[in-house]
C-alpha cells in the first residue's frame, strides 16, 4: 500500500469532483470521535491519509467546513459528499469510500477507540443478506438507473 509510484485515484458521488494520488499513502484509519460520526453521518470515519504533495484535484475541489480549531472537512458543494479530513498543511486524509477502488486499503489503526459506537464490536454477528433479499427488491434493483459517477476517471461529467 505504501510503495512510491502507485496511483489511486476517486472522486465523490455526483462527479463534480475528482482526484488523483500519485506516491505513497501514510495510513489507511478509522476514527470514532463524535466529530468523525457527526461529519460522516456514519457510526465513525474511513480516511487514508496522504501527503499533499502527492495529491491532486483533476477536476472541482472540495468546500470547507472548520470543525474545530485543529482541523477542517472537505466536502462537494453540488452533492455534499464528505471528503476529507484536513488537520495539517501537509498532508490530507480522503474518506476510504472517495477512492475508485476502496477495497484496495487495509486499516492499519483505529482512532478515539473509547467513543466507538457499541454496535460495532457485535457487526461479525450481524446477519449478512445479500441488497436484493426479496424478489420484490430485486425486481426493483434491476429497474435501478444510477446517476452516480462511475468508478473510474471520465473527460466529462454528466
């Protein structure tokens, strides 16, 4: 996950913004801070963290919002994605779910443990079902038209 040269690249959902990580990555985390929940929406936050040296915005970028005196979050204005976390000005952490392909980052470490939301340590046991679990659901999974931007780079958009 860390050699130089590597090249990851994502955007948010609508396509309005798109990035491009050329060189190593320092972390792929998840954190469980009551701001990472509040950002995100979600029960924590997913960001591997990179070098902004190493990271460029091909095309939009994202606004601000300061959540703290520390840091502040980058989001797409057209579609509110939640993007980044920003506490230095060196380096930037990109959610995990921007990256065309996520399933490449393994998490190496887990933040604010103490504030992780109870449910997640029992999620092993949750029972897994697969999106389309009725044929009432898969009938309407087959009709579905996304308008999300696909997983890969595109000249324009839509």
């Amino acid at each position: 996950m860390d050699e130089v040269g590597e090249t990851f690249s994502g955007g948010c959902q609508c396509g309005a913004i798109r990035f491009r990580v050329e060189g190593p990555v320092i972390d792929a985390s998840v954190c469980h801070c009551r701001m990472c929940q509040k950002a995100t929406g979600g029960l924590f936050g997913a960001y591997v963290a990179v070098e902004n040296r190493y990271l460029q915005w091909k095309r939009g970028a994202p606004a601000h919002f300061r959540s703290s005196s520390v840091a502040q979050r980058g989001f797409c204005p057209a579609c509110g994605t939640p993007m980044t976390f920003e506490w230095t000005h060196e380096r930037t952490a990109i959610a995990i779910g921007c990256f065309d392909e996520p399933d490449y980052f393994t998490l190496d470490v887990a933040y604010a443990a103490e504030n992780m939301h109870p449910a997640i340590a029992g999620l092993v046991h949750v029972p897994a079902r697969p999106l389309a679990d009725t044929p009432e659901a898969e009938r309407a999974y087959q009709e579905l038209e996304s308008f999300q931007h696909p997983d890969n780079d595109t000249s324009t958009w839509p």
